[in-house]
C-alpha cells in the first residue's frame, strides 16, 4: 500500500544555530532559507553572556532536504557559527502549542545547580515535562521560571513543596493562561510586611511597656491569642501617652526594600494596591496618601485631651475583618475574586491570605507559610512581583518611564 502525506504529517527539520552572537546571524539564517519552499512552524531564540542559541522548526519538501542541509553548512562556515539540522515526519498537532502549562518560579539568593536538579528530578518522578526554563530577576536575588504540562499544579506544589525546606530556596506553583495577566488588586498588611516595623511595639516603647506589649504581640501572630482581646490589651498600656508620640513614631518607620518598586510597578501597569492593617491609622495614613494608595483600613486610636485614653474607636481591624476588607475592595474596582492577591506575615492575616486568589506569605510565621499559595523568605517585597511573571527587565523599563 503506498503511503500518503497529508498537511498534519509533513516532512519538518529542526535546525539548531550555536555560537558568538553579532548583529546579522539571524538575518542571514533565514535568507538561507528563503531560496526553498519552506513554512517557518517554530523559533526560539537566546542570547546568554553573547552566546546565541537559536532553533527554528521548518516545514519543507522532503526532495530538497540535502540541498537545505548542504546551504546551511556553508551558512555555518561564513557566519563562524555551528548549525545542526534533524529531519522528521512530525505530526502538526504534535507541535501545537500546548495549554494548561504550569508556571513554576523559584526564588533564591545565589541558586546552586543541586536546586535546579532537585525541581528536574522530583517533576521527572511525576512524569510532568519541562517546556521551556528563563529566568526573570538576577538582582538582588536570582528567579527562574520553569514553564511546565503533564501534571496538575495541585501535584506539582506537593512535590516540589520539600525542594523548598531542604533547599532553602522560595517556590511559586500558579496556572498558566491570559488570567495571568488580568488586572489584579493586590493588598497587603503593613507591620512587617510594608513596613519592617511593628507600630504598637514603637508606641509602647514610648510608654515604657515595649517588653510586655512584644509578648502578647508575638503570642498574638503565632496564633495562640484572640487577636481582637490581645490588641486591646495591649492598647490599653499605651494609656495616658501624649498625642505628639505619633509624629514621632511615623519618623521612625521604613518600608521594607522593595516596597516602593512593587507599589509603584503595580501601579504604572494599570493594578490597584490597597493595605489593610491591624496597626493604627493616625500612624501609618500619611505613609498610605505618599504611595498613593486609595484603598485602606485600619484601627483608630481613641484620643482625648491630647492623650491616649489606651481604647480603640469602632470597629476593630482583625482577621476576619482584613477578610471582608479584600472582598469590598474587589467588588468596589469590578475585580473577581480569582485575581486578587493578598500579602502578609502573621496569623491575623490568615483570612484574607484564604479568601483571595493568590496568598502570599512574606517572612512569615510558620503557619502563616502554610497556609499560603505562595512563601517568600527573602526581603525584598517587590519579589511579588516575579510572582505575576513580570521580570526584572520590565520593572526597570517602567521605572525609566517615570523618569522620562
């Protein structure tokens, strides 16, 4: 029986270009190419320290295979690079491009070949391939990002959830797909995550009780104490403090690194930041109004006669209110649930990390890092932002529009 080719199973030729990249090689590649009856199916190209590997996959005739490979050898030769050509029958819908990827991001300072071995190996196990592997940051911290099918990413957090202990490394497993790029609300909490400071214990410092208040607060964010009962009661040793305490203590707070750059990324690309926080407004709402933050909530601090009475005034900011404050902030900006993002360190922040697309836990306590998406251990909050896939390249590029 005499076989037939049809248009899905056409004669294809993989064509492998390596060397010293300089302005032209690809120009003169595909001019090559140009004199046969060829369609171009796929091209990958990269450019790492000045080395070119550049691929493309062409549909040709099979009758001029020889003369192809013949003129890309002499290609090779006057360009001084290396070029390999494999020849197949190849189904078209063998290289379809495929959906359903897994977007797999690895964070760390300084990431050692073992770590790239182990994510491999442990995908391997589990019969999910590869796609495709590039990296989005090299400072101040390096992150990759492996593009990953064959597997669900329910699978592939699990497996890859020990390279994260044992490595020492931060591992982000996220759906692929254009929601990726939707328009996102990201809220986050402020002590200890926009800022490196925790604001009662800078309050209680001026009334002399930093010791007491740091033990309920810690006790507090392990989740061992009602956060609602443990921030009145250590409210209530700021009595009798003068109001003037809280200028001083908005001097003595910082942004976390990165901080600034993650708000000022997200919004030049058109995303809403919003912060809830159960620290108090009078301290942090002029540090809010300076980012531009339109969205926010936190408690207030009653004040008579120039002093702390040591309550709080309506309602206060807990988990389960963080939780609600995500939701409203969603529906007030026509943003689903789905793409909300939400940010935080400690136990109160466990709700709304819950309740919002993608939780994200930031130097947090351990069952904080376990009930998110996503933990990150480095110090840098605009990492973030490696999180929603855009690189550093993209940040920077946005930064030099602002400044132009």
């Amino acid at each position: 029986m005499t076989s037939h080719h049809t248009p899905n199973t056409p004669h294809t030729g993989l064509i492998l270009l390596s060397g010293i990249d300089s302005p032209g090689i690809t120009e003169a590649l595909f001019s090559t190419l140009a004199e046969f009856s060829i369609s171009v199916l796929d091209i990958e190209q990269i450019v790492i320290r000045d080395r070119l590997i550049l691929t493309a996959l062409i549909a040709l005739n099979k009758a001029h295979a020889a003369a192809i490979e013949a003129d890309l050898d002499e290609c090779a030769a006057r360009l001084g690079v290396d070029i390999a050509i494999s020849f197949s029958e190849e189904s078209l819908d063998s290289i379809a491009a495929k959906t359903g990827l897994i977007h797999v991001t690895v964070l760390g300072s300084g990431l050692k070949p073992a770590v790239i071995a182990d994510i491999a190996g442990r995908l391997a196990q589990q019969n999910a391939n590869i796609e495709r592997i590039f990296r989005t940051a090299s400072y101040p911290i390096t992150a990759f990002e492996f593009l990953v099918s064959g597997s669900t990413e329910k699978n592939i957090r699990t497996s890859l959830a020990a390279v994260s202990t044992e490595q020492g490394v931060d591992i982000a497993v996220q759906v692929g797909g254009l929601m990726r790029w939707a328009r996102k609300l990201v809220v986050m909490d402020v002590d200890s995550t926009l800022i490196q400071q925790e604001v009662i214990e800078l309050l209680a410092a001026k009334a002399g009780v930093q010791e007491e208040v740091k033990d309920i607060t810690d006790a507090a964010m392990r989740g061992e104490l009602d956060f609602a009962q443990s921030l009145t009661a250590r409210v209530a040793l700021l009595e009798g403090l003068p109001e003037s305490v809280i200028a001083e203590v908005r001097q003595e707070i910082s942004l976390t690194p990165g901080a600034r750059t993650l708000i000022r990324t997200l919004q030049k690309l058109g995303h809403t930041v919003a912060v809830v926080s159960g620290g108090f407004l009078e301290v942090i709402e002029p540090l809010i109004k300076e980012l531009n933050i339109e969205y926010y909530r936190a408690n207030n601090l009653e004040i008579v006669a120039g002093k702390l009475t040591g309550r709080l005034k309506g309602d206060i900011i807990d988990r389960a209110a963080k939780a609600t404050a995500l939701r409203e902030f969603a529906q007030a900006i026509g943003v689903k649930m789905e793409q909300t993002i939400a940010i935080g360190d400690g136990a109160n922040d466990l709700d709304m990390i819950s309740a919002a697309g993608l939780g994200v836990a930031f130097n947090a306590k351990p069952a904080v890092r376990a009930a998110a998406d996503s933990s990150l251990t480095q110090p840098y909050l605009d990492s973030v932002l490696y999180l929603m896939g855009i690189a550093r390249e993209d940040i920077e590029e946005a930064d030099q529009s602002l400044q132009a």
